[in-house]
C-alpha cells in the first residue's frame, strides 16, 4: 500500500494484584515516547531504550501506594 503507515503505542499497565504481592518493582521508565526498560538481574547489560509513536503511563507509583 503506497502512502501507508503505522502508529505504534506502548503503555505500562498498573500491578495486578499476583505483583503487588509480591512486592513487585517497575523496571520501566518513560520519558516523552521514549521508554527504557532495565533487567535487574543483569544490570551490568544496562537499560534498553525504545521510542514508539505515543507512551502513556498508567502504572501508579510507590509513593502513591498504600504501604499497610
């Protein structure tokens, strides 16, 4: 197809209730479209960083959850 193109969204949903059991840690980050995404058990590999046409952000933070 001649003049197609393709927009790609990406977003970071909440912690279900199995990861907030857990205790679970985001390993996201978004700035912008850009989203970097990090392996604590290999941190020496560093983050990896991808851009996509729009991010949205609907994870809460730790500071904005309960700590009961």
């Amino acid at each position: 197809m001649a003049g197609a193109s393709v927009k790609v969204a990406v977003r970071v949903r909440p912690f279900n209730s199995r990861e907030l059991g857990r205790n679970a840690k985001s390993v996201i980050q978004m700035q912008g479209n850009s989203t970097c995404i990090s392996n604590p058990k290999q941190p020496k590999d560093g983050a990896k960083t991808f851009t996509f046409d729009y991010s949205y952000w609907s994870h809460t933070t730790t500071s904005s959850r309960s700590h009961a």
